[in-house]
C-alpha cells in the first residue's frame, strides 16, 4: 500500500504531536516531517527528494528565533510551486470570513478546519475522509464561506483585500503599495464598500467597524 508522505507546519508542538497521533490511528502507512516555523517549512520543503501529498498548515506561524509571525498561506504558496499536486489542509483558529473564504479560493484546499469545531476524535475521521479522497470544512469555516459566497459581486477580491488592509491599519493613501491599483481606483471602489455597509459619508475606521460586525474580518 502506498505510503502518504506528510508535512505539518504549526508553531506549537502539542498540536503537531496530536496530529500526528490522529494520523497513525487512521493509518499506518504514513511518513510524517514537521516544521515549527516558516523557514523550517521552506527549507524542508526544497530538501526532500520525494514530493509530499499533504501538507497541513497553521495560518499564523510565529517565528521565534527571528521575532515575526509568518502567513500560512505564504508556506501553502511555496509548497505548491514546488509541489504542483499536494493537497493542502489548513488547520487554525482564525475565523474570519474573508480569510477564509479567500483561502478557500486561492488554494482550493482538501480541507480548512477551525480549531474550535475540532477534537481529536473529529480530526481522526476528518483525515480519514481526506485521505480517502474527499474534501472537509468545518461549519465554522463553511458558514464563514457561505457568508462571503452570497456578496461576492460586491465584495469582490480587490473590496475584500482593500477591507482587509484598512483593518491591519494600513492607511488609504499606502494601499497602492499593497495592491496593483491606482488611488483612484482605490477611492472608487471604497465608495462601493461604504455603499455596500451603508456608509456612504463614513470613514475607513466606520468600513472597518461594519465589516467586523458582520464578521468578515
């Protein structure tokens, strides 16, 4: 039978341990690396000689030796450049409809799974389901999906990266350096978003505010 190579990425080593052990209770032919940080992930995803099948990836890995916290789409981006076939499982306790739905999008993953829907008993049959070929999400993260699926003439990839930005504090005259847009282009298409949450006089911290309420970010 054939053996599934596997790489977890996950800062916490409780977490890389307990998937570890839900994956050998739901097989036992299973190859298993693991990587606590971004550079870690890199370099072993450039070193192996065999190509991995699944790579299961944390969205916020904290980078200790260097003080930052990495992006799990950033290590996702990478393997699949070098692994054009893998199948990707997120794993994180992020919920926010945006991300979410743009990981969703932008990978195609097997799986994202929010921490807060998960035990050990679930992650058993959610690999199980995995490895049998099908895709999981779980409802935190298919409800966060949903969410964005029904407003997406609206909020359309440049809305929600321009609604993201605003809200890690990047001011509106720096988004042109973030995004392949002209200011104006920005100016209109933050019209459309204040129309959109009804606040067509607010300012960028009353987008913010309507978009969190409504739990996109």
């Amino acid at each position: 039978m054939r053996t599934n190579r596997i790489l977890i990425v996950d800062d916490h080593l409780l977490i890389v341990e307990a998937i570890r052990s839900a994956v050998f209770s739901v097989t036992d032919n299973a190859y298993i690396d693991y990587a606590i940080n971004s550079s870690d992930a890199k370099s072993i995803i450039l070193k192996t000689l065999k190509p991995y099948d699944y790579i299961i990836i944390d969205l916020s890995i904290y980078n200790a030796s260097e003080k930052r916290t990495d992006t799990g789409e950033e290590i996702a981006q990478f393997a699949r450049q070098h692994f054009h076939s893998c199948e990707l499982i997120f794993i994180t306790s992020h919920v926010e409809a945006i991300r979410l739905y743009d990981l969703r999008q932008t990978f195609l993953p097997s799986a994202i799974v929010v921490k807060s829907d998960l035990n050990k008993k679930t992650l058993e049959v959610i690999l199980l389901q995995i490895f049998n070929g099908s895709s999981y999400f779980s409802p935190t993260a298919l409800d966060a999906i949903e969410k964005l699926k029904g407003v997406n003439k609206y909020l359309d990839n440049y809305n929600r990266k321009i609604i993201s930005l605003l809200s890690k504090g990047i001011k509106s005259k720096n988004l042109p350096e973030y995004l392949p847009l002209s200011m104006s282009a920005i100016d209109k298409r933050k019209i459309f978003i204040k129309d959109y949450f009804n606040v067509s006089t607010g300012t960028d911290e009353d987008i913010v505010r309507e978009a969190r309420s409504a739990g996109f970010i």
